[in-house]
C-alpha cells in the first residue's frame, strides 16, 4: 500500500487551494499513520459526511479499503466510475485488497455498461485481478462488443484480452481467436491463446494505405488511448449513483 498511498497524497496535496484544506489533510494523514479504531471510525463519518471534498473522501476509502473495512465500499466504487483515469486506478487498488463479495459484481456491471466504455480500462483490470466467478464471463462479453470495425476503445479491449489469458479459462478461446485478426490486439491474443494451449498465428500487418478495421486499427483520439474515450457520458453500474 505504501507506494499507491505516497502517490495519492502527493496528487491531493497539489489540489488542495485552502489553508483550511492543508488542515484538513493533515489531520487524514495523522489518521492513516495511527491506524487506531477510533480513527477508523473517524474516517468511515467522512465518507458520508456533508460537503466533504472529493479529495478527502478519497484518502479515506483509500485507507479503509486497503484496511478490509466494507465501509469503504460505495466510495471506492463511485471512485472506479469516476472520469478521472487516476482517480480510478486508485480506486481499483483499494479494492482489491477489500474483500467485498460485491466488488467484482459492481466491476462487471461498469464493465459491461456499453455507455461506460470510455471509463471502463481499470473496472477490466480489477476483474482479472480479482479472479471472481463474473470475471471472465464479464471480460469476454466486454471483448466481443469491442470487436467491431473502428472502435476506438482498444487499451480497454487490450485489457480484456490480456485478463483472459491470465484467468486461463478456456470459455475466452472464441473471443480471443476472434481478436487475433485485429492488429492491435493480435499479439497479446495469440499470447492469451497460447497459455491457453491454442496456438494461432499472428496476421502479417497490412500495407500502408490498405482498407482495414477493427478495434486495433483506427486512430483513437489522446482521450481514448488511455481508455477513456467520449463514449457515453450516463450510466453507471449498480450499488451507486453517479455523482461528478
């Protein structure tokens, strides 16, 4: 946890505009390094107390996430269908390390949820690490969307793919000999398939200037090779309302 905290408050320090939110910052990182169940319970208040900054509810289901306290739950997972790549990825460390049963049922929900796609990389990579019984069955349906011409969501199909060879479940071996065809994800899928024991061979690439299509071969914009692409800006998965 360390090294995940040690990022996240040094990327809060530098939003926080008050010396009222140096205070109250502070006061969170005495907390942490306590560790004592009154200061657990002092950061479970904050998660729902009124007009909390963003900020400080983050650090607090941080540290309760990575605690094992469920309390941090709701938070985390507003947190991991939030728009800020960052602020996800954080989110989807802490739980991991939760223990909630209901975690890998809200990720295949964000997953899934073709008007979250845009925000959907790190929901991915928590069910592969997650190894739940609605991983792969989630992956592979996120894939098979994402396997259309000229989709720009292909780090996030790239994902999936690379969470199914992982998982090792032989239910991904149509979806990800489907992948192989697409240049993007030809690769890793032939990879995936491999430890699945099918071997595939990797299409050569296309000539300049050759028609094509596929999740790997469009150009995405700067948003969505990170994942997070302008497709679809409702809908959120279930167990929380979206709140920006």
């Amino acid at each position: 946890m360390e090294e995940e905290f040690h990022e996240l408050t040094d990327r809060v320090r530098a939003e926080l505009r008050s010396p009222q939110d140096l205070v109250a910052y502070e006061r969170l990182l005495g907390l942490a390094r306590k560790n004592t169940p009154a200061g657990r319970e002092e950061l479970a208040r904050m998660l729902v107390a009124v007009e909390r900054p963003l900020w400080a509810r983050e650090i607090a289901a941080f540290i309760l996430g990575c605690a094992g306290d469920k309390r941090a739950f709701e938070t985390l997972v507003l947190l991991l269908n939030y728009r800020d790549p960052v602020r996800c990825a954080t989110a989807a460390h802490a739980l991991a390390r939760l223990g909630d049963p209901r975690t890998a049922r809200a990720a295949a929900a964000l997953a899934t949820n073709p008007l979250r796609t845009a925000y959907a990389l790190h929901p991915v990579r928590l069910l592969a690490e997650l190894r739940a019984p609605q991983s792969v069955p989630a992956l592979i349906a996120t894939l098979e969307r994402l396997l259309t011409p000229h989709n720009p969501y292909w780090r996030v199909a790239l994902a999936c793919v690379e969470g199914l060879g992982a998982l090792g479940d032989r239910r991904a071996v149509p979806a990800l000999t489907t992948a192989v065809a697409h240049p993007r994800l030809a690769a890793a899928a032939a990879a995936s398939l491999a430890r699945l024991g099918v071997h595939e061979d990797v299409p050569e690439p296309a000539e300049p200037g050759a028609a094509g299509g596929g999740a790997g071969e469009s150009v995405p914009r700067q948003g969505a090779e990170r994942g997070e692409g302008t497709g679809g800006s409702g809908g959120s998965g279930p167990d929380v309302s979206e709140r920006r």
